[in-house]
C-alpha cells in the first residue's frame, strides 16, 4: 500500500503509519496527485479523503488515480461539494482560509470521474450526515482556541478560522455539502 503526500505530510504520515503497526504494509512517498511517482497498474485502491478540492486539475489527479489502478480497480472518495454556486467573496474567503479551490456539484463530480474512465457504482450526496459533525468540530476549534487565548499561546490560523466559520454556516444552509463516490476501473 501507498500513501502519496507532500513532503510537509511526509513525516507525519510515516510516524503514524509505525504508530498503528502498518509500516511493513503501507509506504510513505512524497508525490503530486496529478503526476504520481508509480508504474501503471500498480493498485487495486485509491482513496481520498476530502482533499480533491484543494487540487487544481482534478482532472489530472483522476486520470492518474485511473492509470494507477488494475483492471477492476476501485476509487473511493468523499470531498466537498457546492450545492450552490459561492459568491465571489465566500469562494475567496474559502480560498484564503482553507486552500479550497472552486467547488463541485455531483453532477460535475460524475462528469469528471466518468471523463477519466472510470464506471461509478454510487454517488451519494452526505451534506444532511456531515451538517451536525462540522457544527460540533467548529466548537471544539473554538473551545481549543480559547483555551490557547487564555494561555497566551498562539490561537492558530486566523483566516482558516473566519473560513471554517462560515464554511460551517453554508454547510447548515446546505449551499454546501459533501459526496461520497465509488467508482472502479
């Protein structure tokens, strides 16, 4: 098993690999999702966790997760999705504070999975399941947050903090949402 990241994860992600036991089934490389350092059909695999919408070309990112994969493949995903298109200063805000580029509705998620080959076996649309989970991460940051002001250390990131604020607030309005989709070769 391989587990692309850029080098600032590298590290991270080797420590938590020894830390659950799987460093002798699962190897840490640095890479970029649209130019992925692996021979052709090397997976039966590939899965992403909300990270397709900070990649510029998803389109190039899919086409690779596709070489990459064997005969009968599987891609699985979940990401972000926009159930509504952003105005111009949500969509800024959302890429200031959280590197998130435009967003997808399932419509273009399909679109472009199906473009890159793949057949999709599901596409199910999980805004309703993640609404009252980023409601709760959000007062977790913002007890952690405080708790960092009282103790006079750094409260973290600023602008991710306006952004996930409000990010939250379209979540609950369901002008955003997220997707989970399971595709295969």
């Amino acid at each position: 098993m391989y587990a692309i990241a850029d080098l600032s994860r590298v590290a991270g992600a080797q420590e938590l690999t020894q830390r659950v036991g799987l460093q002798d089934r699962a190897q840490v490389i640095e890479g970029n999702v649209m130019s992925v350092p692996l021979r052709n059909g090397i997976m039966d695999v590939v899965v992403s966790q909300e990270a397709f919408c900070h990649v510029p070309d998803l389109g190039k990112a899919l086409s690779e997760a596709f070489r990459l994969l064997r005969k009968n493949g599987r891609l699985a995903f979940t990401d972000w999705i926009a159930n509504e298109q952003l105005s111009a200063d949500d969509a800024q805000l959302m890429w200031e504070g959280m590197a998130i580029q435009p967003l997808r509705s399932i419509p273009d998620y399909r679109r472009l999975v199906e473009g890159a080959g793949f057949k999709i076996h599901s596409a199910t649309d999980l805004t309703a399941d993640w609404g009252p989970i980023l409601r709760e991460r959000l007062a977790m940051y913002q007890r952690l947050r405080e708790e960092a002001r009282q103790a006079g250390t750094p409260m973290g990131h600023d602008a991710f903090h306006r952004s996930y604020i409000r990010f939250v607030e379209l979540i609950q309005q369901r002008k955003l949402g997220g997707v989970r989709i399971v595709a295969s070769k």
